[in-house]
C-alpha cells in the first residue's frame, strides 16, 4: 500500500514515520511512504505558494496551482507503476484505472474513525493533501479531493500530524504490518468494544494484584471475563460506543 502526502513541511513526515511498527512496515515493503513537497511545484520563481483571501479576512491561502501540479506529478506516477503491473502481470486494470483517493485533512470533514481506516486500508494508492494558513484555495479542492477528513474537533497549525494519524491508523491493518495478525482485531474500537484492562508481572505491584482470572490457564474463562470487561469499560467510559455495539449485537 502506498501512502502519498502532499505537503509544505514533507522533513515532518520522514522524521516521524520512519520509526516504531510504521517505519519496520516500510523497511519490510508492506507500505510506502512518499512526502511530496507541494513548493517544489510552484511557477514562482521565489517558491511562493500562498497569497491573500479574495474578500479580505486574516491570514493567507494557499493557491490552487502548486497544489494541482503536485497532485498531477503523483497521479502520473501512480499511472506509470500500475501500467507496469499490469503489463507484468498480462491482465486488464481494475480499479488503478480510477483517480486515486485523495484525503484532505480538514476540520471540516468526516470524523476519522477505525471504520474508515478498515475501509481505506482497501486502496493501492491513498493521497494525504496537508493544509496551512487559513487553507487552500477552494477550486482546487474541488477540482482532486475524494474525500475530507477530520481527526477531531479542534484546529491544527497543518494538516501532517493528521496526515499521520491516518497513516498509522490505516496502516495496521495492512497485512503483515503487525506481527501478530490478531493484535489489529483485539484492541480498542474493534466491533465498537474498548479493550479489556491488561496486566503482566510482577503478579503484585503497589498492593494490587493481576485478578485471579487471568493466572488460572482457564481459557474459555479468561475470554469470557475479557468480554465482560470490554463491555463494562465501553458502557463507562464511552456509552456512544456501547449503543452502537449494542445495536450491532441485536442485528446479528
């Protein structure tokens, strides 16, 4: 899977997403992750890229041009590996024939959940658009974005970190980013439950020790009371959640 952000500060996503679980995901080959530097692509001789709002207000946008040519560059190399494979493989395009989805990290778009991570972990091709200033020029925005995504309701300085919690919420569920192929499917958010409370040793720590449980090598029993847990600590401490497990239950 191949993560493209386009962006005006690409050193933020190199530093940060060459480390931990991501960046042993990219020295593996199971993603890439590629910054592509929106500047680069400006026609001003003095890498300008933003200008004043039409309408006046505070602040500064950024102009449509440098953003589509970068947009454009990266299509077109899309393009250029997928003809490649295809040609390898000696079979018709299927869905690379398509623009690919392009993600504008905004706080104006969807929220950004493990749903639509588990559905954009489906894509070959995922552009990321980092915005700065007051935001990008509306044209242009209309003319490449699929999608707009929020990661929460506050505002950033630019789009990178949400760009990167994207990317790492999406991909864990890559095949093979994760060692242990259950760990995407047992933590937190899956099918709406939080994770159940987890211990290991020493077996008493500060007075407290690990419930009785989960020392008995009773299988059936340790899951049970798992369950039971996740349930419990949704119900607390995220009852939107715990509705929505709960109709999901029903439904089955």
């Amino acid at each position: 899977m191949n993560f493209h952000v386009l962006t005006l500060f690409p050193e933020m996503i190199q530093h940060v997403m060459n480390t931990s679980i991501i960046g042993r995901a990219v020295a593996n080959g199971y993603i890439n992750i590629t910054a592509i530097n929106i500047r680069d692509y400006t026609e001003s001789k003095h890498k300008k890229v933003d200008d004043y709002p039409y309408g006046g207000g505070a602040g500064m946008l950024m102009q449509a041009q440098p953003v589509y040519d970068a947009y454009q560059y990266v299509k077109s190399q899309i393009e250029l590996t997928s003809q490649g494979k295809q040609a390898t493989q000696e079979k018709q395009a299927t869905h690379t024939d398509k623009s690919p989805r392009v993600i504008y990290l905004t706080p104006q778009g969807k929220l950004f959940d493990q749903q639509m991570a588990k559905e954009l972990a489906g894509e070959d091709n995922i552009m990321l658009l980092c915005g700065h200033y007051e935001g990008i020029d509306e044209r242009v925005l209309e003319e490449i974005v699929t999608d707009h995504v929020s990661v929460g309701d506050y505002v950033l300085t630019g789009g990178e970190l949400p760009a990167m919690v994207v990317i790492d919420a999406v991909a864990r569920m890559v095949p093979g980013v994760l060692k242990n192929s259950e760990s995407g499917e047992r933590e937190s958010l899956s099918h709406f439950l939080l994770e159940y409370p987890q211990y290991t040793r020493p077996d008493i720590w500060k007075d407290k020790a690990v419930p009785e449980i989960l020392l008995s090598g009773d299988h059936a029993k340790v899951e049970k009371w798992r369950h039971e847990q996740a349930i419990q600590r949704t119900k607390e401490r995220r009852p939107d959640l715990y509705e929505m497990w709960e109709k999901e239950k029903d439904n089955l």
